[in-house]
C-alpha cells in the first residue's frame, strides 16, 4: 500500500539534514510537523542525529507524544517539546528544537535577543526566556515530562522562537520550511548580534520594521528561494561524500565502521626493477666483445 505521506516524509527528512548542514543542529536537536490531515498528531524521526534521518526514519505521534503505530526503536526524550507546542498552538504546523551556539550566550546570560536586520525580523516581535528552575528546580535541563513540555509551551506562548535558560532554542513554524527558514535566519542574527556587542551599541530593527521585514521574508517567494539554496548546497555536501566512496549510511549498524572504510586508497608506489649484479654486467659485456 502506497505511503500517502511519503512526500511529506521526504520534506521532513531534507529539513533535518538542511538544519544540520547549515550548523544548526548537530548531534542532538530535532524538527517536527504537525499531520496535514489530523491536527492531533504530528510526524517525527525516531532518535537520530539529523544528518543522517531518512523519510523511513519518520515516526507519526500523537500529541501526548505517543507512537501512533507502537515501535521498540528509540525515541527523542523532548518529543513533549513538539506535542505540547501543537495541543497550545493550533497555528502550528512545525516545530524546532536545536542548541546552536551562537544563541547559546544568550540563553546563558539572559540578554535579549533583537532583530537587527532584514532577516531578523523572523524573530517575531519577541523572544521571551524560559527557565525550567523557576517550576521545576534543578533538572537535567533536557524537557521530558508533559509538565515540563505544557509550561515550556506556556512560555512561548504567542511568539515564534523561545530561549531556555542554560540550554538552547525552540522555533515554531507555519510549515516545515517556514521552520527551517525562522531556524537558520534567527541563529544568523544571533551571530551578528554577538559580533555587534563586540564593537558598538545595538541599533535594532523597530517594532514595525521587525513585522514588516518578517512578513515579506516569510512569504512564499522567500521561503522557497531560501529552501531551493540550502537544498542545493545539502546535494553538493552530500555529492562530495559520495565522490569519496562514502554513501550516506543506511542504518545504524555501519556506524561503527572504521572511519578509513570506503575511502580511497593511495595506490603503492610502482617497485622499480631491482639493478642487474654486477658479475651479469660483466658476462654481458664479455658476449658483446667476443661477437
């Protein structure tokens, strides 16, 4: 029976590995989205490092964060992230959660994160903060329980990016790629506002450029501009693996494989011929004499 969901699987797998090849996500953070046809439940990849999710990696869940289909393969323990954003948010239809380190200064030291260009304005009008401590004291910091992930959705409440205190960000989107693009362009302006503070006093964008920048970027003609670039720079990093005899792996059995396997091998110098003695030197030149 055919997948009526595999296109859908195959955008969400490409949005996992966009978000890793741009440094987004590395080896934990994780994307979501929200069913196209029952709004209470969503689609995840099953626990892996982005990069290497494949659309069969993509589980559907309910928005207890549940397995629809029930699974012995090992889940993200912040799906509550995802399904709790979903059950607050019913304009929701994608999720982000990643830690990359230019936002986490901020979620260290509780400065506010402002737009200060164009593509910043897909920061909303506000970043709010959420600090597990406040509710939960002292946590391993990863969000696991339903409290965790209803008081974290709380906090975003209306907004489209939250900064968690000591650990990282969460993005909402109206799409996958939405998502994706909010996820690359509110971590370029973290890094810019980093490098800002560095030098001078901020001069951010107002609040009716900020709307104003943030609709014309999130439009479709931007969105897909921006999904057909980093596509196109996901098929050339990946082409580069492949050209040095290293597929994408398959599953996770190969992971443990020798990190020279499937690499080219540096070919043995040609031997060069060993020198003739010299007593057959000599016989040979006594042959020449005596024709």
């Amino acid at each position: 029976m055919p997948d009526q969901f595999a296109e859908l699987r195959h955008e969400l797998a490409i949005a996992n590995r966009i978000l890793a090849n741009e440094g987004i996500i590395d080896a934990f953070g994780h994307i979501s989205a929200r069913h196209p046809k029952d709004p209470n439940r969503y689609f995840i990849s099953r626990h892996r490092a982005s990069e290497l999710v494949e659309p069969s990696d993509i589980l559907e869940m309910t928005l207890d964060s549940k397995a629809v289909v029930p699974t012995s393969l090992r889940l993200y323990s912040e799906m509550v992230i995802h399904g709790e954003i979903y059950k607050a948010r019913p304009d929701v239809n994608s999720v982000c959660h990643h830690h990359a380190p230019s936002v986490l200064p901020f979620c260290a030291t509780g400065v506010e994160l402002v737009p200060l260009f164009h593509l910043g304005g897909t920061l909303g009008a506000k970043v709010p903060f959420w600090d597990s401590r406040d509710e939960f004291g002292d946590t391993n910091l990863l969000v696991r329980t339903p409290e965790e992930g209803a008081s974290h959705a709380r906090a975003l409440g209306p907004h489209w990016m939250l900064l968690l205190r000591r650990h990282g960000a969460s993005l909402a989107g109206k799409s996958v790629r939405e998502c994706v693009f909010r996820s690359i362009y509110t971590t370029r302006n973290a890094e810019l506002q980093l490098r800002a503070m560095a030098i001078g006093t901020l001069g951010p964008l107002s609040a009716g450029e900020a709307e104003k920048c943030g609709g014309h970027n999130l439009g479709s003609r931007g969105v897909e501009r921006a999904w057909e670039y980093w596509v196109t720079r996901l098929q050339k990093a990946e082409a580069m693996w492949a050209a040095a005899g290293l597929p994408r792996m398959k599953g996770l059995a190969e992971v443990a494989r020798p990190q020279t396997a499937g690499l080219p091998q540096a070919k043995a110098p040609a031997r060069r011929a060993a020198p003739a003695s010299r007593s057959k030197k000599v016989s040979a030149k006594k042959k020449r004499r005596a024709a």
